[in-house]
C-alpha cells in the first residue's frame, strides 16, 4: 500500500510539472506574439516615416532583425519541447507501445546531437566576434548579444532534446518492464 502511495504521489508531482511547464510555455508564446507585434509597429513607423516624410528611423530595420532572431529561437526551443517542431513523423504516428518509444528515443538522439552541434559552433563564432568586438552598423550595438541568441537557442534545444530523451527513455524501459511482465 505504501508502494501504491508513493506511485501516485510521483504521477501527481510528474502532473504538476508538466502543469507549470504548459504554462511557462503559454506565457513565452504569449510575450513573443508581443514581440512580433512590437516588431510590425516599429515596421509600420519607420516605413510611414519614410514614405510620409522623407525621415526614417535610424535602427529600425536592425532591431526587427535582432528581435525575429530572439522569437524564432525561443519559438524553436518550444516547439521542439511541445514536438511540433519539422520531423517526419509518419512512422511514429502508428507506432504503438515500445516501439514508438523507441521512435521518440531515436528522434531525442537526433535533435540532441544536432543542436549541441550547433550550440557548440555558435559559441565558437560568438567568442570571436567578441574578441573583434564587431558591432551593429546602425546602432553600434556589440553583434555578441544577437548572435548569443542564436546561442541561447541551440542551448535551449539541446536542453529540451535532453529532457525529452531521459523521459522517453524512461517511457521506453517501463513498457519494455510491462511488456515483459505480461509474457
């Protein structure tokens, strides 16, 4: 009894995980849905600037850059956290049991590999352009912080890839357990 206890105790406290989590997720697409929304209003400004006027925003097109990149990385790391990221995901889809498991295992190994390769190169180029000190043409801004962002973004994918591939690994060896249980 104090087996099955402790057992639904973990599934609660699994549950309120994956509650927060959803709900972090919900706020981020929430601000980046902000964020593009800033990022057509300052389109909208600079362009009627400079139709209207003749005068336009100094920096505005860098900032619209700057801001894409941070919501097209964040968007990644949740897309990939929520699997709505591009795979093929045909054989999954009717898969069933252990051998879907095993799928998302194979998939988790992918993303995990890709996006620690990609963390490790954006580091590299980010040291780089910090050891030149590069900086933004129209408003001087150091290219380290845009391009940290890219950094940011692999890191946050290759956490995410690994998050899902102990919990898929985990969902695997319990149904393998199940399964060979039941024979």
């Amino acid at each position: 009894m104090a087996r099955s206890a402790d057992h639904a105790s973990t599934i609660e406290g699994r549950e309120a995980i994956a509650g927060a989590a959803a709900r972090i997720g919900s706020a981020a697409e929430w601000l980046l849905g902000v964020l593009l929304i800033v990022v057509v209003a300052i389109n909208v400004v600079n362009a009627s600037g400079r139709y209207l006027f003749s005068y336009s925003v100094v920096g505005a097109d860098e900032l619209m850059v700057y801001t894409i990149i941070l919501v097209v990385m964040a968007g990644a790391v949740l897309a990939l956290a929520r699997r709505d990221h591009i795979n093929v995901n045909l054989v999954p889809s009717y898969a069933r049991g252990r051998w879907r498991h095993a799928l998302h295992v194979i998939n988790d190994l992918a993303a995990l590999a890709a996006t620690v390769y990609a963390a490790n190169a954006s580091w590299l180029y980010v040291e780089r352009i910090a050891r030149l000190d590069t900086r933004s043409m129209a408003l001087g801004l150091p290219m380290t912080i845009p391009h940290s962002a890219v950094l940011a973004g692999f890191v946050g994918m290759a956490l995410v890839a690994a998050i899902l591939l102990v919990r898929d690994a985990h969902a695997f060896a319990v149904n393998a357990q199940a399964s060979g249980a039941a024979s």
